[in-house]
C-alpha cells in the first residue's frame, strides 16, 4: 500500500492545489480530507504486530520461522494478505479535471 498512498496522495495533494491555488491551508485541508479515509486503512495493525515480527531471541526468531514455514506451506499466507490493507484498486480516484498527453508525442 506505500507505493499506492504515495502516487494516489500525490495526484490528490496536485488537484487539491488545483483548486485552491491561492489557498494552500484550503488545499492542505481537502488533501487531508481526501486522504484520511484510506491512510487510515492502510495503517491499521493486526493486535501484535509489528512486534510479533521482530523476534528478540533465537528462540524467538525459530518460531517466527516455523509458524511462517507452515502458513506459506498450507497457503493459508495467501488468504491472509488479504485482510492486510485495502486493495491498491479500492482506493478512490476523484477526478480533478487534468489535461491528458496526446498519444503522439513526436
């Protein structure tokens, strides 16, 4: 989801400023409004984590291994990336009215 927050966070701080170009505090505050929503999901945490990855002990570190061994084994990993984020086709486009480039750019 970082990729995806970057580039769609860019594009909406552009059509933001778009509108308030003389008000950058109005701008700043409709990016925030914008954005919120979805950085919200995207940060949310399952209980335990980051910790949880980031064992302090060998024994620690064998466990983490063993039960990540075990869900990429059964396939269960797949099912669980699912419920990490929203998925980068879920985030909302606005459109803000920019010019498109012509095909031709010779």
């Amino acid at each position: 989801m970082g990729t995806t927050l970057a580039l769609s966070g860019a594009y909406n701080l552009a059509g933001a400023l778009l509108h308030h170009p003389n008000d950058p505090a109005a701008a700043f505050a409709e990016y925030e409004a914008a954005m919120r929503p979805t950085v919200d999901r995207a940060q949310k945490l399952v209980p335990g984590m980051p910790h949880i990855l980031h064992p302090e002990t060998a024994w620690g570190v064998w466990v983490l291994n063993a039960i990540m061994f075990v869900l990429y084994r059964s396939g269960l990993i797949s099912l669980l990336v699912r419920f990490v984020g929203p998925p980068a086709h879920a985030v909302p486009v606005k459109d803000y009215g920019f010019e498109e480039l012509s095909e031709d750019l010779e």
